[in-house]
C-alpha cells in the first residue's frame, strides 16, 4: 500500500516543514506566556509598593525602606529596555562606518 493507502482518503502526511512551523508557533506561544507572566508580577509588585507607600502616608522613612528594599524590580525593566536600544544604535553605527568605507574604496556618492 502506498501513503495514501496508509494515511486514509483525502489525509495529508505532515511534512518536516510543517512539523518546523508548529514548533515555532509553539515555542513563540510559549515565550509570549513566559513574558506576559513576568510583566504581570512586575505590575503586582510596582503596584504592592505604591500601596505600600500610600498607606505609610508617603512617610520618608517608608520610602528609602522601599527604594532599598526594591531597587533591583526598577533596574531589570531599565535593563530590559536599554539592551535592545544600545544594541540597535550600535548596529546602526557599525553600518554606517561600512558604508562610508565602501564609498571611500569604491569611490561611490
């Protein structure tokens, strides 16, 4: 019997690229639900310590117990976002610098 003996009547055999594509829809699915997890709890907690603030009565003391406590949940979101802008201006300046080598060499305008 040929394939389609074995697969049955109008059934399709899953091809290697199709198998790819799943795993890579999966693994993005999975990536997003890591993510939107992580900026719930950050949310949660920025929104614990504004209560927290709050109820002590805005109190100074309150305050630098929170910021020393805390610092590290408003440094990772400033880390989160400074990496992709510091890599992208980086590309941008090394792809500039080529292409002002290339019109130095091949004397292009």
């Amino acid at each position: 019997m040929g394939k389609l003996g074995l697969l049955g009547r109008g059934a399709k055999a899953e091809t290697p690229v199709d198998h790819r594509t799943a795993e890579q829809r999966q693994a993005d699915d999975e990536r997003a639900t890591v993510w939107g997890f992580v900026w719930t709890l950050f949310a949660f907690k920025i929104a614990t310590i504004v209560a927290t603030l709050w109820a002590a009565a805005g109190s100074f003391d309150a305050a630098v117990i929170l910021i020393a406590t805390n610092w590290f949940w408003f440094a990772l979101p400033m880390f989160a976002i400074w990496g992709p802008v510091l890599f992208h201006y980086r590309k941008w300046r090394v792809r500039r610098k080529r292409d002002a080598m290339l019109r130095a060499e091949w004397m292009l305008d």
